[in-house]
C-alpha cells in the first residue's frame, strides 16, 4: 500500500515559490511597491517626536490616587450621560450608544479595582 507521502513514478511536483516566472516576479513586485506606497508610513513622520500639546497639562505633582479618583469620577458622569442618551434613541442607534455606555462602565470598574489595589478598604 503507499503511503500519502509517496510519490508515484514520473510525477514532478511544483514548485510554490512566489517568483515562478518572471511574470510573477513583475506582479509580486508591483504588489510590494503599492504596499509600501499605502502601508509604509513617510520617513519624515517615523523620525519626528510627537511631543503632546502643553494646553492641557495635568499637574505633575498630583498623586495616583487623586488621579485615579478623577478617573473614575469623570467615567461615571460618563456613564450616566451615555444611558441618559440612549433612553432618546431608538434602533440601532440605541444599542450602540448602550454599547458605548457599557464600555465606559467597565473602565469605571477597572479603575475602581486599581483604586481598591492602591488604597484597600478598611475592613469594620
């Protein structure tokens, strides 16, 4: 019986590299110069620094805490203001917006837990 790796007599089997024929050589490089053109980001854009905008500067002296506090405040208010528009909309548009609502809530929590990390409750 033969085996699947056998290969009967005067078969030849083909080769699959990409650069077959120099037809295919054509092709694959036209492909990798339009690659590069729409992938490739500008030299100028990988060798510049993105340094943020100094408009809006959180106090470099404010500690974790007060900033996770904030954190979870803010998506809370968040949160509540998201539910709140939704309750307006209807169809999709509601369900995406319950959607949203629903992601900023698990931020909430993933801030609250890290909260709970930082500082633990005092148990009574």
């Amino acid at each position: 019986m033969p085996k699947v790796t056998d290969s009967f007599a005067g078969s030849e089997t083909e080769s699959t590299a990409p650069y077959v024929s120099t037809d295919s050589k054509k092709v694959h490089q036209a492909v990798d110069r339009a690659l590069d053109y729409y992938l490739k980001p500008p030299a100028q854009v990988m060798a510049s620094t993105h340094l943020p905008s100094p408009i809006f500067v959180v106090a470099p002296d404010v500690d974790n805490e007060t900033l996770l506090v904030h954190a979870c405040e803010s998506l809370a208010s968040a949160s509540v203001m998201a539910s709140e528009f939704a309750g307006l909309l209807e169809g999709t548009h509601r369900n995406t917006m319950l959607a949203l609502q629903q992601v900023i809530m698990l931020g909430e929590l993933a801030v609250n837990r890290v909260l709970d990390n930082v500082h633990p409750p005092q148990s009574a």
